[in-house]
C-alpha cells in the first residue's frame, strides 16, 4: 500500500530524469562532480514528495474506547458474534500498523471460530499472512509437532449431517403382497435393487415403492428419462444395502449428486457430498466441482473447495476462473459455500486484491461485494471507506464521493480527508482547508488531521501544520520528508539531511532512506549513498525508486563505480567499526556488500538476520535466518539456523532440540548460544540460569569471531548479575569492551548501581551515549542514574531522538502523579496513547483513572488494555477490581 495513492501533480512529466545515466554519468571510471547548476538542478528535479495517501483502513478517532468495547462485547456475546467483534479488533490494529497485534486478532478468531466456514476463513487468513513462514510449519514437523494454524481442517468432520430419517414411522401398504426387489430399467439395462432399502432413501421414493402411488405395485419401473445411467442406479442400490460409495468414479458421483438432489435422497447426497470433498486437492479440482456444489446446494464440497481456493491465495487471483466464482455467486450460493460469514469473506479477498492490485477491477469488484454484505455501521463505514480510496485511485471521483460522504455518515471521520482530496482535485482551495479545520475543532485533534490540512495552506502555515502532525503522531513520515525536500530546493542539504535523520533514528522507512540517498548524492557523499541504497536491498531486494520506476539495485550498481573497492578485509574492519558505533544500519550495508563476495553467505546472513531484528524488521529477519540455512555449510551449522527460526517464531523447545541437535554433531559458539537462549526461555525453573552460564562458557570456548564472543560475554554477564555474582560480571563486561562490544557499557554501569554507586554507572552510560550512533536507549538507561531533574532531561532527550519509547511518557507522568498534578499525567500518557497502542501506557492510565475515581475511564482503559494483552495478569486483575466498582 506504499504508492496507495499519488497525486498528479507530483508525477514526472520528464522522462529524461528518470534515467539514473542522465544524472549519475559513468565515464571511465568516474563520476563527474554535481557541484555545476544543471546537475545539482538534475539531482534536485528527482527529489518529489508524494502526498501521503488516503489509507484505506478505518482510524477511529479514539481507537481505545472502540477496543473497549469491542473487549466488553466478547464478554457476553453469542458464539456467532465472537468472528466479526475480532475482525474488527483486527481493522483496528490495522490502522495503527500493530501488525503483531493484527495476527494475534486473526489467530483469536480463528481459535474461536464458532463454524467451519469462520475456521476456513481466519485459517487461510493466518497462512496467507504468513507468506514465506512454510518453512516452519516444515521444521516443527521435523520436530514430531504440527502447527495448526498452518494446516487445512478436515471439513467433512466438522459438518454433521443433520437429516431425520424417519423411515421406521412409515406405513407400509399392502406391503404382504408387494415383491421383495424392484426393477428398475433404464434404456435396454436392467437394474434390481431392494425394494425397502430404495425406499429409504427418501420420502420421494417410499411414496413411488411403497406408498398410494401406482409403482408400488410395479415389479418394474422405468427411470430412462430421470438422468442416471445404469452404472450410477448400480452405485446407488449398492449404497443403499451398504451405505458406502468408496468404489465410485468421481464422474459417477456427480451423476449421482444430481440424482440424489432431485429425489430429495438426503442421506446418499451427503454421502455424495462427502466423497466429492475428499477427491479435491488442487485450484482445478476446487474449480471443476465448485459449480456442482453451489447448484446442488453440496454443503460440504462447496466449503472443501472453498478452502482449497483460499488457501492458494493470493496465487489463484491471477486466475480470472476463481475471481469470477466469487463475484459472481449469488446471496443463497454464497451461503452454501461459506454460510453467513460472507462479509469476512470479502473483507479477506478485498485485502488480498488491494495488495496485488489496488486500482484493479477485481478489487473494485469485491469492495462492491463488502459494501452489499455489510450488517452494521462499524462494517459499513469500512466498507464504504476502502472502496472509497480505490474508486478515488482509479479516477472515479463521483463515486468516490458518495462512498466518502457514506462513511462519514456512518461515523468515519477519516474519511473527510479523501473528501478533501476530492475538492481540491476539482479545483476547490479553500474548501478542503475549511473541511478539515472543522475536523480539527470539533474533535480530539489526531495528527493526521493537521498533516491533511497541510497540503492546503501556504508554506508558513503549513510548517507549522506539519510540526503539530508530528508532535500528536511522530508515526507519521510525510512532514519529515516534504520539509527535507523543501531544505533541499533551497540549497540547504545538511539541514535535509538533519531533518529525514529525525525520524532515520527510530523508524527505519523505505522512503525515508530513498530520499536519504538522494540527499546524499546532492552533497556528493557517495559512499553514504551506497550505504543507504544498500540497505534499501537488504530491506526489500527488488525495491523501485522514483515511484517505482526505476530499480534500486541499478542505482546500487551505479553508485558503486565511483566509491573504493572493499576488500574482505576491509570490510570486516568496518563491520567491526559500525558494530562499535552502534550503528546498525551501516552494519547492514556492510554485510550487504560481504554477501556479494566469496564469504561464508550463512555466517553473514544470521548477521544481516540478528541486525534486522534490533531495528525491528521482523519479515525481513526471518527471510535473512531462512537464507542462512539455505547457505549454510555444513549440516551442524544448518541445524542452529533452522533452531534460531523456530526460537523467534515462539517455538523455544523445538529451538533448544535443534541446539542439541547440532551440538551432537559438533560443538560449536553458535549451537551453545542458541542453547543458552532457547534454555533461559523455555525453562521456568529459576535454578536453569546455572546451566545457561555453563553453556555461554562453553560457547565462548568454542572458535568465533569477536563480534559474536562480546555478544556473549555481554548476555553472560547479564546472567551473573541475575544471580547476584557481580564481580564475575563485571569481568564480563569488561573483556566485551576490550573486544569493542560497546553495549557492554549498559551492563557495567548495572553492576556500579548495584553495588551502590550510581556516579560511575551514570559515567559509564555517558560513554555509551558518546560512542553509540543511535543513543536513545542509553539516555534512557542512564536516567536510572542520576537525580530528578537529569533524569527528566535524560529522559527529554529519548524522546526527541525517539517519540516511540514509552517509558519517558510514564516516567513523566509519574512525576506529574507524585504532585498531585492528576490530570497533566493522564495527558502526559494520552498524547503517547494517541499512537501507540501499549499495554503500559494503557495499564497505567487505567491505575490513575481508579485512583481518581473515575470507574468509567479506568474500566475503558482496562478493556482496551487486555485487547491489546488478554492474559496480562496485573491487568486482569485491574479490570476484575474496576468492575467490582462499576455503576
């Protein structure tokens, strides 16, 4: 969703700029210097800003009082209910980008689906969200253990067959003097069955065998016009002495399905029904039967086909065959195959569109479907609005009009921003400045609403505009880009650079760095440039800049020619430079740059893996991690890497097996870390912390290079200060700073508060501070050290350099408590609330209500609270107080 929405005006209109050769000329070796106008101007012309667009998920103006009641309803909703209240959490954590929490609410509705239709839906959900993660599901079998979530259901085990046979009520007439068998003949084939076991089959057919009909007199009755053949009124007397149809053709099953339908033969359809479900494997299969199912009104072969076509998501919408079953199926087909989860439905396949594709006729097609199926306001401003920005991208204003003005009706104050959008693009100044300065005074002020109103006020305005959008959301990355283009169409690139390094130092963002980039390149520093386009790659391999036309591995190749040749060692000695520096993203630049050598690509791929995880880039860590075992070189090393998959996906007891695994094999640094962690986090017996020691010794027995031995030094001094050894902990951390481990720092400066000396502890973190890149951890650390009034300027400080830490906000406002200042420390943990859905925030916010006895807010906060954690034990146990107290 990334290029969701462009605006014209910030289109190229001169294709020449879009060749990298027109600005980054290679002549023989070299790069001519940019200083001259016109290549200072040409590097200039690239850096555009797009709009930000018009996201379509649903944004509620106070998103905790919306989970809090969605938490209340769980409480005491029907089972019916429980799918759609989680999918709408899910909606929820979507539109404050908590994809941990999205999943954690499709895993709770899938665990809690009440039908086998909810179980498909939310199942194929999990695994298509989990693109690229098969490979665990692979592992833990390995392992003897299945994960659930990443395997089909049986569906004809969880749809009983309900009918009520009551064929032992029936009269028999005449029946002493009715023949035993009944021939039925069907072209120049005779077929003999049992009269009483046809008969019950259906009412249908005890009426034709036994009741007032004329045939049930007949020792002979004609079927030829009635669409079975032979072979098939063979099966079904077959079944009817038997039960079975194991032996049938699939060919023949569909004849009999047909047959059985019109004859009202419940018992041999479900049999029908059944067999057919279990003979689907493949998208061709589900499509060949699909038909059969929904005109035959085949619950169970409707939904095992259903299950297949989702699960192959999002492959099969490249298939128009599927596209046109599910814009096509009718209200009472679609309750065939999937029952009454029909919005679910195409709330999932609308999302999978939108990301293939999201001006695309099929997306368009199923946001229709969303809207028709919507049930309340909550799912219809949803619906409204996604369709809304998807007619908006396709051009279609008219619609996109109604559709927004809808959502707003139905309560999407969001959606007034794609309003905007659409005055000003029909020539409109004043009014979408007007729409959302009413927006903004007459409700809680989101920082959204002031970056929208940005694009319609002059520059001074607009500055400040965008100043205010940061400071009640600094999630938001537009301002810092548009002001750091605007410092360079001024000529003043340093201070470009200090703008887009503002949120560079806690939001590692695509874009951010692509303009970083071009930045660079206007000062002519080439091999910062090199460095950012590099880890571009490493984030996302086939990134395209300039919108996307133009890939990023060219430019990377481009910008190479003009920087120095690495050698391997070169490259080592500035891996353990920026690894020093603590900074991360120069270390995976230089990785990045290791990979395209001759090195051991399995080694540097668990690096390039362990530097994603701190920059809190989790998909593209693990896709490292499933690298390093593709890479690995020996089946030892192979078994640490898939042992680290499983340990950071959740699995730590599986992880250790690995550990133990390769161990067995060969002792090795990697195998005994990984033993260490996987132990220490899979054991709840405090007295394993003695064994995790002696197994870091004997990891750092074992050959590896210094980065990693400071690594452990540093993790088992932490496990001694666990267990009160300070001094074996201090060596610790001094041998990691003799290797250049620089966070070490934070460890040592533990051990001199422990041991009552708070001076050198704040000393020691002041040297962290001074050697590290990225310091707003230390700061924070350090302001454990010091007295009040440093601690708030430590503290002041974090959050500047990262808005996104939270302790600072409830450090504060505890201060705030402490004076009896009740309402300028709920504020204080508002303004960070605002956009960041944390359970500590939440939690003492919550406290802080109750203790100013407002049950309300307090009850509010706790709900809101455990749907971010619903088994938080504190906070379990502050939401069962509060509500004791409720009004």
């Amino acid at each position: 969703m990334r290029t969701f929405f462009t605006a014209d005006s910030c289109k190229e209109s001169n294709p020449s700029a879009l060749n990298p050769q027109s600005w980054l000329q290679i002549e023989r070796g070299k790069l001519p210097k940019l200083s001259s106008q016109s290549s200072s101007a040409s590097i200039e012309s690239l850096i555009k800003v797009a709009q930000p667009p018009i996201l379509p998920f649903f944004k509620p103006i106070d998103y905790v009082e919306v989970l809090a009641q969605i938490h209340e309803e769980l409480e005491s909703c029907v089972p019916q209910e429980r799918s759609n209240l989680l999918l709408l959490q899910y909606q929820v954590f979507r539109g404050l980008g908590e994809v941990k929490l999205m999943q954690r609410s499709l895993r709770a509705a899938w665990q809690r689906a009440d039908t086998v239709h909810e179980k498909i839906i939310f199942g194929a959900w999990l695994k298509y969200e989990k693109q690229g993660e098969e490979l665990i599901a692979e592992l833990l079998r390995s392992c003897g253990k299945c994960a659930q979530e990443f395997e089909p259901i049986d569906v004809a085990s969880n749809l009983s067959f309900g009918v009520n046979l009551s064929s032992q009520e029936r009269i028999l007439i005449n029946g002493s003097h009715i023949s035993q068998d009944v021939i039925f003949t069907i072209g120049n084939e005779k077929i003999i069955c049992d009269r009483q076991k046809i008969s019950e089959l259906s009412e249908p057919f005890h009426a034709m065998l036994k009741g007032y009909f004329s045939e049930s007199h007949s020792e002979s009755i004609d079927l030829s016009e009635n669409n079975i053949s032979p072979s098939g009124m063979r099966a079904i007397s077959y079944f009817s002495l038997t039960g079975s149809l194991i032996e049938v053709p699939p060919n023949l099953l569909l004849e009999i399905l047909v047959f059985a339908n019109k004859y009202c033969c419940e018992r041999l359809k479900d049999a029908c029904d059944r067999r057919l479900a279990s003979l689907v494997s493949s998208k061709e299969d589900a499509l060949e039967l699909m038909e059969y199912a929904l005109d035959e009104n085949s619950f169970v072969l409707a939904a095992t086909c259903l299950q297949v076509l989702l699960r192959d998501l999002p492959n099969c919408l490249n298939d128009n065959r599927v596209v046109e079953i599910f814009i096509h199926t009718n209200r009472q087909q679609l309750e065939v195959m999937v029952g009454p989860n029909s919005f679910s439905l195409f709330c999932f396949l609308s999302e999978v569109s939108m990301n293939l594709n999201s001006s695309s006729d099929t997306t368009a097609h199923f946001l229709e479907r969303l809207v028709d199926f919507a049930e309340n306001d909550k799912q219809r401003l949803l619906a409204f609005h996604q369709l809304g920005c998807v007619r908006l991208l396709r051009k279609e204003y008219d619609e996109a009009r109604c559709l927004f003005k809808d959502a707003v009706n139905a309560g999407h104050v969001y959606s007034v921003a794609g309003l905007a959008r659409l005055d000003y693009i029909k020539g409109e100044k004043l009014l979408p400045y007007e729409k959302l300065s009413s927006v903004i005074s007459s409700a809680t002020p989101l920082g959204w609403m002031y970056q929208e109103r940005s694009l319609y006020c002059d520059d001074e305005t607009r500055w400040k505009d965008l100043e205010k959008a940061i400071d009640l959301d600094p999630t938001l990355i537009y301002p810092y880009m548009y002001r750091a283009a605007s410092f360079i169409k001024t000529h003043d690139a340093q201070d470009a650079l200090a703008e887009i390094n503002r949120i560079l130092g806690f939001k590692l963002s695509l874009e951010c760095l692509e303009l970083r980039f071009l930045i660079y390149l206007t000062l002519e520093d080439y091999k910062a440039a090199l460095y950012d386009v590099q880890t571009i790659l490493t984030l996302c391999p086939d990134y395209r800049v300039f919108e996307g036309r133009v890939a990023a591995s060219q430019l990377c190749t481009l910008v190479r020619e003009h920087v120095e040749h690495w050698t391997t060692a070169d490259c080592w000695a500035r891996l353990y430079d920026c690894w020093s520096a603590v900074d991360d993203i120069g270390s995976l630049s230089v990785i990045y740059q290791m990979l395209e050598s001759d090195a051991a690509k399995g080694v540097l791929y668990f690096r390039q893996s362990l530097l994603l995880l701190r920059l809190s880039c989790p998909e593209a860590a693990m896709r490292s991690l499933q690298l390093a075992r593709q890479h690995a070189s020996t089946e030892h090393e192979r078994l640490v890497y898939e042992g680290w998959i499983l340990y950071d996906t959740g699995y730590y007891d599986e992880g250790l097996r690995k550990a133990e695994e390769s161990i067995s094999m060969k002792r090795s640094f990697e195998a005994f870390f990984l033993k260490a962690y996987a132990l220490a986090d899979s054991s709840l017996d405090s007295s394993c912390s003695s064994t995790v020691i002696m197994l870091l010794e004997d990891a750092l027995k074992c050959p590896s290079d210094n980065l990693r031995k400071g690594q452990a030094l540093n993790n088992l001094g932490s496990v001694l200060v666990d267990c009160g050894k300070l001094d074996s902990a201090a060596n610790c951390y001094i041998n990691a700073l003799n290797i250049q481990h620089t966070r070490a720092h934070q460890g040592l400066a533990r051990v001199h508060c422990l041991k009552n000396d708070k001076v050198t502890a704040y000393k020691e973190m002041t040297e962290l501070i001074q050697k590290a890149k990225n310091n707003a951890s230390a700061y924070e650390k350090r302001s454990e050290y010091c007295d009040r009034e440093l601690a708030k300027a430590d503290l002041e400080m974090v959050t500047r350099l990262d808005p996104l830490r939270v302790y600072p906000y409830r450090y504060r406002a505890a201060v705030l408590m402490d004076n009896h200042k009740e309402e300028e420390a709920i504020a204080e943990l508002s303004k960070a609330i605002a956009f960041k859905a944390d359970l500590h925030l939440l939690h003492l916010r919550a406290a802080f209500h109750e203790h100013k006895g407002d049950v309300l807010g307090a009850l509010r906060d706790c709900r809101a609270a455990l749907s971010v954690d619903p088994n938080h034990q504190e906070m379990l146990e502050l939401h069962s107080r509060v509500n004791s107290h409720e009004p």
